[in-house]
C-alpha cells in the first residue's frame, strides 16, 4: 500500500530534509515554501517531512499533559550501534545507520535494560518536539482499554451499544467489544491509501485531518462519522485492519470512564510515567480526539511508554498498567484470523487489543503507524525501540523489510555484549 514513489525512485532523505529545502522558513514563509492544511500541501512529499513534526501548526489539537510531577529519568548509557549488521528481506547488507536514513526516520531511540543507549535525530524533529504517532495511537487506546477492562468498567464480551446505544443501526450494532478491540468485524469500510475514494478519506475529513471539499456532504465528526458505516460479512471471523474499529473504542473509553481521551492518557498513563512533555491529539469540528490516530508525543516519551509496557506496567516506582493487561497482549490473538489479511512481511503475526504481535523468537511486539511510525518491544533482548519517520510510501511494507531485520539483529547483539 502506497501513495507515493518507491524509495528508490524518490529523492533521498538528505535531499528532503525540510530544514535544507527551506519549508517554513522566513517571516511570512516565501508562496513557494509554505505548507498549509487547507490546499492538502500538509500530506505530499516532501513537504510531510515537516509537517509531522509541526501537526499544532497545521490543525486544531488538545493538550494531553504531563502532570506536575518530576520527569522520570531515562538513565543513559550512550553505545554505537550504527555500524550494527543485518540482512534486509531482499537480501541486501545493511547498517542501523543506514537503515535509519533509507527509510526516512526523523527520529530513532533504543533502549536496553531501561537504559538509553542511542537516540538520533533528523530533519524537522528536535528532542522538545512531539512527533504525530499516527496509528501508533491505536496501542494507546488499546492499552487504555485494557486497563477499564481489568478495572471491571469495561466488558470485552458484552455489544458495543450497551456502551454506545447510538450505534445500534450501523455495522457495530450487532459487534461486540472484544471484536472491536481485536479488528476482527466485518465492514465495508476501506482503508487504502492510493485510492483517492477509499473510505479512508472521508474518516480523515471527519476527523479533521482532511480539508472538507464545498461540495462535501459526508459526516464532518468522527461521531457521525462512525454511525454510518455499513457491514460487510460477519464478525469475529477474521481480522482485518480498519482505523473506525478504534475510533469506536474510544467512543467506549469515553463512555465506560466518563472523561475525554486526553484526559484520560494524562491521569493514567502520561503522568503517572513521568513524561517529559506534554503530549497533544489533533481533534474533530467537535473538539473530539482521534483515537485512531491523532496522538503526538516526543520521541524520549514514546519510548517511556515502550518500557512501561516491556516492565508489565511497572514503571518510574509504580504500576501504572495492570500487568495481566501487557500480559494478555503479549499472547497474542489468533495468527488463523491474521493470515487473511496478507501481511507478507509478518508471517505468523497476530493483532491483540491494537497491538501487532510478532510471534518471532524474541516475542516482540509492536504499535505501528504509516509513514514509517513504530514502538517496537522486544521482552527476550530487554530492548525498546521507538522511532518517528516521515517515508514518502504510507504502508509499512516499504519499512518493514529494511527496519524488522535490523532490530532484530541489534536484539541479538545486545544480548551476546549485555
């Protein structure tokens, strides 16, 4: 699934790096530099190099904030690993180095043993600068999810509309909540990136990462947005990866906590962990997040979050997600109900409440997002690895064969030097 060039046919990332090719810059910006949401500049290439690091320039955001505690602290413990050695799936060497720069990261850190032993950053990202997650959001929501059920406030077997009564007449009118979290609901929605007419798009109208055209009639809030969609075979049969699955979840969140997601993430999770920064999600015409995908944080924070899930919840002195929670996901689903869906670079693989579960030697597991965004956790090698990119290809599948086999090779590399 693409919507540009390949990598080889599309200039480097030194060549679109948005600091050297001006996007931005001068007090106004000249005509030729601007990026702007309106025209739709915001998402072409090269010009998304900056604006995922620059998404509260470009859209109304909510903050998510860090509490008034201290920061925790990310002890460092500084290696090279750059000339690290791997193997892509096509067969070509490659260095952590390179890898870096030939799929477009904007920023990359690695933990070890909860140390920080790398973090490099490129393009319009700075240390201080959240970074939109993109459906890295997802493993958020999920997580938060995870915590109303151990709580008892959520019940995955009980329907969708015991929670959201105003779903009854759409496709999750008849689904129940386990069958949202897992993706395995029949829809008729697409998600497809290259096809201008995919249901996508109207989801990013709604949800206000799209401009509305004036002859648009369609839903203007994920809201209603979501009470229109239409069922297409039955539930709980196989997985397939639609972003109003989660968009529903958070719609249950909502509901089963009586507070907004950003609040939520804050009291549950951003505080509790010692976040750096406050973190922010882009929302809706109605101020509503995008559970699915509308979270921005900085790098250092994304990979707190990977620790706190590495460490089963217990994180800076507490426990902050139930460990039965992590637990749980890092089982996995069924890889039965995966394999359908044709993740080629995945075999094996399963999704479990908004996770990408590996299955591989190491049992990793992983939040992803398009454009090259990704928290991947390895349990066996104690590594967390948290990176935020801006590819000109959306679909993981132009990452995945260069960034999987690299990290597993650092894995294995870690563990032998300890």
């Amino acid at each position: 699934m693409s919507d540009a060039p390949a990598p080889s046919q599309a200039p480097t990332a030194a060549e679109t790096d948005p600091n050297t090719l001006g996007w931005m810059q001068g007090f106004p910006p000249s005509q030729d530099k601007l990026i702007t949401f309106h025209d739709g500049s915001f998402r072409n290439f090269p010009e998304l190099r900056w604006a995922w690091s620059n998404v509260r320039q470009l859209v109304p955001t909510v903050n998510v904030w860090r509490g008034a505690g201290g920061t925790s602290t990310l002890p460092r413990a500084e290696r090279d690993i750059g000339a690290s050695t791997s193997t892509t799936m096509d067969g070509r060497p490659m260095t952590f180095a390179r890898m870096f720069d030939e799929t477009y990261a904007d920023g990359i850190a690695v933990l070890h043993k909860g140390k920080l032993i790398h973090e490099r950053y490129a393009g319009a990202l700075k240390p201080h600068k959240p970074h939109i997650a993109m459906s890295v959001t997802k493993s958020f929501t999920g997580t938060l999810a995870g915590i109303l059920v151990a709580e008892g406030k959520i019940d995955p077997q009980a329907p969708v509309t015991d929670y959201v009564p105003e779903l009854k007449d759409s496709a999750f009118g008849d689904a129940d909540v386990h069958e949202v979290m897992d993706m395995t609901t029949g829809l008729l929605y697409t998600e497809v990136y290259t096809d201008k007419n995919s249901d996508v798009w109207g989801l990013r109208r709604a949800n206000g990462m799209a401009p509305i055209p004036p002859d648009y009639e369609g839903a203007t809030d994920i809201f209603s947005f979501l009470c229109t969609q239409k069922k297409q075979g039955e539930h709980g049969k196989a997985f397939a990866y639609k972003t109003v699955n989660t968009d529903v979840l958070a719609w249950i969140i909502r509901r089963a906590s009586g507070m907004t997601l950003s609040d939520l993430l804050s009291e549950r999770i951003w505080a509790p962990m010692g976040a750096e920064e406050d973190a922010h999600y882009h929302v809706d015409r109605i101020g509503t997040e995008s559970g699915g995908g509308g979270l921005s944080t900085t790098l250092r924070d994304l990979a707190r979050f990977g620790e706190v899930m590495r460490n089963h919840g217990r994180f800076n002195g507490r426990q902050i997600v139930p460990a039965a929670v992590v637990e749980d996901i890092e089982r996995g689903a069924d890889p039965a109900k995966f394999k359908p869906a044709g993740y080629t670079t995945l075999p094996g693989g399963s999704y479990r409440n908004q996770w990408w579960v590996t299955h591989n030697e190491h049992g990793a597991y992983m939040a992803r997002g398009v454009y090259g965004q990704g928290l991947y956790i390895d349990p066996k090698a104690e590594m967390v690895i948290a990176r935020y990119a801006s590819h000109p290809v959306a679909g993981n599948a132009a990452n995945d064969p260069v960034t999987l086999p690299a990290y597993m090779a650092l894995a294995k590399e870690l563990m032998i030097r300890g």
